[in-house]
C-alpha cells in the first residue's frame, strides 16, 4: 500500500495543481489564439482564480459524504440539478432535462449539442484520488459522472480517458504508459480515440508544436463564437467548426502538451495554453495529473505562493452549500481522504490494482449509454426510449423495457409489468405484460418487451408514466417502479445567422437575433 504521507503529499498535489493550472489558463479561456505566455498574466490578489472545473469535483465530494460510495448517476444529477448554478451549454441543456423528470443519460444526450464538449473531463480528479492505483474503478466512476450531462457523447470518453490516466499516474511517472492506459478504456471507433491515435502518430514523425497546432485547428475545432479569434486564425478558415465539437481538439491539446513538456511542469502548462481554446481546463488537467505524480515538488513558489492555499467557488449555489464548501485545499484533501479510506475498506482494496490497462468487459459500460438503468433485489431494469423522449399527437411512440435476473438464488420466475397511464392515453399492445426470466447464466436471462404509447391529448408540455414491475410470486412483496416521462415538442430549429466583428484584434462572432 502507498506511504499515507506519500499518498497526502500527492492529494495537495492534484488539487494545488487545478488550482495553478486553472489560474494560469483562465484569462485567455475559449479564446482562439496562439498564447506567447510562461506565467500568470492577471494581477494576483492571494488567491486563485474561481473555476467551475474544481467546483463540481467539490459537489460529488458532498454528494459522497451525503449519501456514501455507493451513487450513480442519478445520484450525482439530483445533486448537480440543485446545486450547480451555472446554466450554459450541457449544463444547461442536463439541468432542463433533469427538471422536466428526464434521467441519465438521456439528460446528457436530448437535445444537447454539447454531448461532445470539454464539461466532464475536467471533474475527473476526485474519482482518481478516491481510488489511486485503481483505474478501473475511477473510470467506473467518472462514467457515471459524465453521462449527467454528456449521455453519449464524446464527452463521456473524455472523461473516462483522463481519469483512468489520473488513477494510474499515482504509481506511473511514464506519459506514453499513461495515455496508453486511459485509452485501453474508450472504445476504439470512438472519435476521440482517433484522435488521440493521431496526434500520438503526428508527434512520433517529429511535427513541430507550431504545425501541431495547425492541425488542430484545420481539422479538429468546433465552433467558436464571441470568445474571441485572432485575425489570422479566422484568416485561415479557423473560425468555422460544429457546435460544441470540442472535447477531440482540447484532449489532443493535453496529449501534445505533456509529450512536448518530457515532464517538466512548467514546460508542460504554458504549452497547452500556448495552443488556446479551453486554456483553463487543459492547464488545469495537466497540472493536476504532474501533482499526482510528483506532489508540489514539481511545482517553483512562483506558481504556489501568488494563489495561497485557498478555494473560491464560482457555480456552487452558495447559499445551500456554504458550510459544506471546503474553503482550503488542505481541507478538500482531508476531506478526500476521509472518503479514500471509507473506499479501500468497503471495496476491499490493497496497494494498487495488478494490471493498469482495462479488462476487456469494461467496455460494455458503454452498451447502456442510450438506456437508463436501474438495479433492484433479483432484477436490473433498463429503460429504452427508443430515440428521442418524445411523443407527438396522433403518433405512437415505442418504449423498451430490459429486463435481466441478476438473482445468484433464484433459479426462474415470471415477471409482470403493468404500465400506469393517465387518462387519455393507449397502450399496446396492453398495459400488462409477463415474461420468463431463468437466470442470467443460464441462457433466458434477460429479455425486452415493448409498449407503444400514443395519445390525441398534447396539450400538457410532459406525459408521466410508471412501469410497476413485479414476480408473480412477488418474492418479499417487493414491488419495483420505474417511473418515466415524455415530452410534448414543437419548432423547427432556424440556423443562426453569425455576423463578424473585429474587436481588440479579434475576431467576434455574434449571433443574429
């Protein structure tokens, strides 16, 4: 098992390192530039600056002091429903869906053209402080933060990537070892895997950083809009990209930069910054994962002493969460470890994991990224909604439920599912349906049935339903609900007019409304 003071020494690390990368790369956050930059360019005032990239790491650490290990993404959507202020982007798109009853990952995914943005990855360090030296385990974690608001998207990769590297890097210093190990977790077809490949391919035939960055921003940018570009990127083309693709251009930033470092720390911040875009999160990443590794060594008192030892808050409700928030890093690490500790007893863990790299059944994590999953005494029930939430006037709309017998115990059973409705609704081909469910390993173990919906009555904006799930033999008179709703949904999306500006030597790109 690590040294505890190793492991401590480590914990500051990680932390104070958010806190020096976010504040070196804030200033010139989502602006499109090439950043000529070795130290912090604001006026310091003793303490770092605010950033939403520490905020939700500190909510999940409450969240898991509330209502201990064992949380899920739903757990974790309840708590960024209500105390994550911030409303933007997936945020925004997870938080509307969350309140209109939808849950994880569907949150993520309708209606989200940020699915594939850079808002995950950056939480990912508390799942690889809660389980140093256990990948598998952070990624597990990190996946079911993720989804909350990136449901299939690219982002739930990202997220995956990062954290395995983070858990890994408390016992391997090796960069190409680490990033090998955070893709041995991402599927392989994914697109960011891709990239990945081919910025790992583009370094090893000797391109520059200069032409790295240009290819970066010739093939791999989303869209960037009031942020700022400079004149000569938008010159390029540069200024043009899908929205919210972001996360593939800003984790091939990360990779570069800490191949271009060769494990320097200062070296490796001020690259990715030098790239631009998501300058805050990609410094911030880097500089945490160099505290993982090497502690504050790694870390000159020019970047520690100027932002102190203090955390400020920025998307944190602070009214509900005041005396939650830690308002120190040594605090937050404490409070940590605490949970650390609380890990390695209940999940029986010793020393570090035997193998870094996936096993090769964690992929199937991925096969319930378009249902939402829900785990009972004997049964586990996945909800499908067979695309979009949504049911239209006059059309039927069909909906899948999953059913496996998770039961080490019970050799067979019937199950019957009564599907709820208020008035003015039809089912098909019924309300109830029964199946027969044998054990999991024992070839009928888990089978569908479909119901079809449909209404003439749109005129309430959400259509709630519960799924009651029960044994024939209704074993401990255990009744299982999944509670679900769809959505009323109307307009055509207008594409938006983007009308160019040059202000302080930059472009703006403002939308036409």
């Amino acid at each position: 098992m690590m040294d505890r003071e190793l492991y401590r020494k480590k914990l500051q690390g990680c932390w104070l390192g958010k806190n020096v990368g976010g504040t070196l790369g804030m200033p010139m956050e989502w602006e499109r530039a090439a950043n000529d930059v070795t130290y912090y360019t604001h006026e310091s005032k003793g303490k770092p600056l605010a950033n939403d990239d520490l905020d939700i790491q500190i909510l999940w650490l409450i969240a898991l002091e509330d209502k201990g290990l064992h949380i899920d993404a739903k757990i974790l959507g309840e708590y960024f429903n209500e105390f994550m202020i911030f409303t933007h982007a997936e945020y925004g798109t997870a938080k509307t869906n969350l309140r209109a009853g939808l849950q994880p990952p569907v949150t993520g995914t309708f209606n989200n053209e940020f699915k594939d943005s850079c808002g995950s990855y950056i939480r990912s360090e508390i799942w690889a402080c809660i389980f140093p030296g256990y990948p598998e385990l952070a990624a597990k974690y990190a996946y079911e933060d993720a989804v909350v608001d990136h449901g299939n998207g690219e982002g739930v990769y990202a997220e995956v990537f990062i954290a395995a590297m983070e858990s890994a890097a408390f016992y391997e210093t090796d960069i190409r070892r680490l990033i090998e190990i955070g893709l041995s977790y991402i599927p392989e077809k994914c697109d960011l895997y891709c990239c990945i490949r081919e910025a790992i391919e583009a370094y090893d035939k000797g391109i520059s950083w200069k032409d790295s960055r240009e290819m970066i921003m010739k093939d791999y940018v989303g869209h960037l809009e009031w942020h700022g570009i400079a004149v000569e990127d938008a010159e390029k083309g540069y200024d043009q990209g899908k929205m919210g693709w972001d996360v593939p251009s800003n984790i091939m930033i990360i990779v570069f930069s800490l191949l271009y470092g060769k494990g320097d720390f200062d070296k490796s911040i001020c690259t990715a910054v030098h790239y631009g875009e998501d300058t805050d999160c990609t410094a911030g990443t880097i500089a945490s994962m160099f505290g993982i590794m090497y502690g504050t060594d790694c870390m000159d008192e020019k970047w520690l002493k100027p932002i102190g030892n203090a955390i400020v808050t920025v998307s944190l409700d602070p009214f509900r969460l005041e005396k939650k928030i830690p308002h120190t890093i040594d605090e937050l690490a404490e409070r940590v470890e605490k949970i650390h500790n609380v890990a390695m007893s209940e999940f029986g863990l010793d020393a570090k994991a035997e193998d870094f790299m996936a096993p090769s059944y964690f992929a199937n994590i991925y096969k319930d990224l378009d249902v939402v999953k829900y785990e009972f005494p004997y049964l586990t029930v996945r909800l499908d909604y067979c695309g979009d939430p949504v049911l239209k006037k006059d059309e039927s709309k069909k909906i899948r439920i999953i059913l496996s017998n998770n039961s080490k115990s019970i050799n067979s059973d019937r199950v019957k599912v009564y599907l709820y409705t208020r008035d003015g609704y039809q089912v098909m081909p019924s309300n109830e349906q029964a199946v027969f469910l044998t054990m999991a390993h024992m070839g009928s173990g888990m089978k569908s049935i479909e119901f079809e919906i449909s209404t003439e009555n749109i005129e309430t904006n959400i259509h709630y339903f519960i799924a009651e799930i029960r044994f024939e033999e209704n074993k401990n008179s255990h009744v299982m609900t999944v509670p679900f709703v769809l959505l009323s949904e109307s307009g055509t999306v207008v594409p938006v007019e983007w009308e160019r500006k040059i202000k302080g030597g930059k472009v703006i790109s403002m939308p036409r409304i």
